[in-house]
C-alpha cells in the first residue's frame, strides 16, 4: 500500500518549510511566485491532499463558508454558488448554502444560528438579506466574517461589492428613446429593496432626462418571480392605451411579462417591446430571445469569495478592490434587434 504523502514530505522535496507549504496550501499571497509555482508542482505530482481535519485544528478554521439568501431566483442562485466555487475550491474551502425567509421576524437570529451551528469561516449574504443592518450588527457583535452584495454601498468597502445598476438602467433608457420608443411601463421589484429603487430611479431619471415621465398607474410592483410577471403585465396590457414597452425588474418576471403577453396575442416585439434585467440562462434561449442588462453574477460572487478569505486569512492586498461591478444593456429580440 502506497504511503499517503504529508506536508512535510512536500516541504522536502521542495527544500522549503512547512510553513511555506502550509501557506501556499492556504493561497496566502507572502510567497514569491517562483517558490508557490515549485510547490504546486510538487503537490500535483505527488497527489497531496491536505487533512482537513488536521488542517482545520491546526488553524482553528472550519474551511467551510457559507451563502445566506432569500431570493427566489434559482438561475441566480446557481450564477452565486459557481463564482464563490471558482475562488474557494482550489484553496480547500467547501461550501454551505442556506436559504431564510427575510420577513421572517426572527430571521437574524435564525441566521446567527446558522453560523454557529455550521461553524462556519465566514459568509456571503446575498440581496436582499444583504441590506439588513440589523443582520450585518448581528454579525459584527458575533464575530462572524461576512461580505454582502448589493446596489448601493452599505458597508466598509471590505464587506461590500456593489453593482451599478442605477447606470445600466440609464444605458437602456438611452437605447430605447433612441430607437423611438416613448411608451413605457414598469414591473417593480418588492419596495423597501436597494435593487428596486436604484433600477427604478435609474430607470425614470434617465427617461425624465428625454422629456419623459412614467406615468403612476404604469408602474406595478412584483416579487421578483416568473408568476408575478405574468400576473403584472396581465394588468397593464389591459389598460387603455396600451404601453408599447415593459421594462421587469428581473428576468424571470420580464419572461412572464412575454407569456402573458403571448397568451393574450399580442406580439413581441411587433406590438410589445420588453426588457429584463440580470441576463440569466434562459433570456438568450426563450423565443423570442430576452433583452436584458447583464450583470457579472458570478464575477460578483467571486469577488465576494476574494474578499471574504482576505478577512479570514488577512490578506489585506487581496481586498482593495473598491469599484462598482459594471452591467451593461444585451440587446436581442424581445425589443425588435435580433
């Protein structure tokens, strides 16, 4: 039986320290590029695996982090768990996902219970959670490592990544005035949600800048879910007149605006233009295919992940990233572009 290679054998054979080992194992960044390309090598060669179990006592670390959400959008979801891979697996991190129900009135301490129960190294809060203060205190006053995701700056710029969707909105204003569009109503998000005032805002402030104004019985207020969709735009494709073109908070209600749309026979894009945000899975495979403001999800996730193991490991150059993450408009045929 071939014996299972250790840290020290590593260590050996590359004519470093364990401790050298141990931190090129853990991705910290004070190890030059030559001696961390070596160790690699040497790892990959010998096919070393560290105990996890050991290396958790050793460091007093789960290697665990979690993802807390409430949001019904599976295609994000799956878009989060991919980037937050991308980052931690190669550095020996698994991951946990739970779900909570944010209008719950015990919801923090359900997620604090979380924490503790998982014994979890640190987490990735997701919108709308992520805009609980009463959550990020929580956090702060337990000592739990936590990065949220937002669209608008809440915290330190070391706990935040933040997208600008206030400016992806004016981008799409700006497009469908210039293709002469003029007739416009809007599926909201739920109110009291960052993402649903920056979209909203983004969205009439860069109309108003074109002369203009969305008129209040055009502007409906969803859930964020395929059947809020349907069931939003049933309402205003029946109004007199009727609007040319819906803008949906996300994707999954934008598709349902096009089903409602479809079951009532009016065409899209030929009698009704519709745009979604997020760019998921399904906009560019549904017929007709989705226009859409396509955010780097999985770019966000992973840049919460850097920023999330830089506070567990203290690599501070690792978390100085301080940009808004950029959407931008994807045009395709639900507004008349193929």
């Amino acid at each position: 039986m071939t014996k299972r290679p250790t840290i020290n054998d590593i260590a050996d054979k590359a004519g470093v320290s364990k401790r050298t080992v141990s931190r090129v194992i853990n991705g910290a960044t004070n190890v030059n590029a030559k001696t961390r390309e070596k160790i690699q090598q040497i790892i990959s060669e010998e096919g070393f695996s560290p105990d996890k179990k050991a290396r958790g006592l050793a460091s007093r670390r789960s290697y665990l982090l979690g993802i807390i959400y409430d949001n019904p959008g599976t295609f994000y979801i799956d878009q989060v768990q991919d980037g937050v891979l991308q980052v931690i697996t190669d550095r020996g991190y698994e991951l946990i996902v739970h779900p909570c129900d944010y209008h719950d009135a015990g919801f923090v301490e359900n997620c604090i219970e979380f924490t503790k129960r998982s014994n979890v190294d640190g987490v990735v809060v997701l919108p709308p959670v992520s805009e609980s203060e009463a959550l990020a205190s929580a956090f702060r006053q337990q000592h739990v490592n936590y990065v949220r995701m937002a669209s608008v700056a809440l915290d330190d710029t070391e706990k935040m990544v933040i997208s600008d969707d206030r400016a992806a909105m004016r981008e799409v204003a700006d497009y469908l005035v210039s293709e002469g569009h003029r007739d416009f109503a809007v599926i909201s998000g739920p109110q009291g949600f960052s993402s649903t005032a920056e979209r909203l805002e983004g969205f009439s402030q860069a109309l108003k800048g074109h002369g203009i104004t969305i008129p209040s019985t055009r502007i409906i207020e969803g859930n964020n879910t395929y059947e809020s969709g349907i069931t939003c735009a049933r309402e205003l494709l029946q109004l007199t007149p009727r609007p040319g073109t819906i803008f949906a908070n996300n994707d999954e209600m934008a598709i349902g605006v096009i089903r409602a749309a479809y079951d009532m026979g009016i065409a899209v894009p030929d009698s009704l233009r519709v745009i979604g945000f997020d760019d998921n899975l399904m906009a560019a495979r549904i017929i007709p295919s989705l226009t859409t403001v396509r955010r780097p999800v999985a770019e966000m996730a992973a840049m919460a992940a850097r920023k999330l193991l830089a506070r567990i490991e203290g690599n501070i150059a690792d978390n100085t990233s301080t940009q808004p993450v950029k959407a931008s408009l994807i045009v395709r045929e639900s507004t008349g572009k193929r």
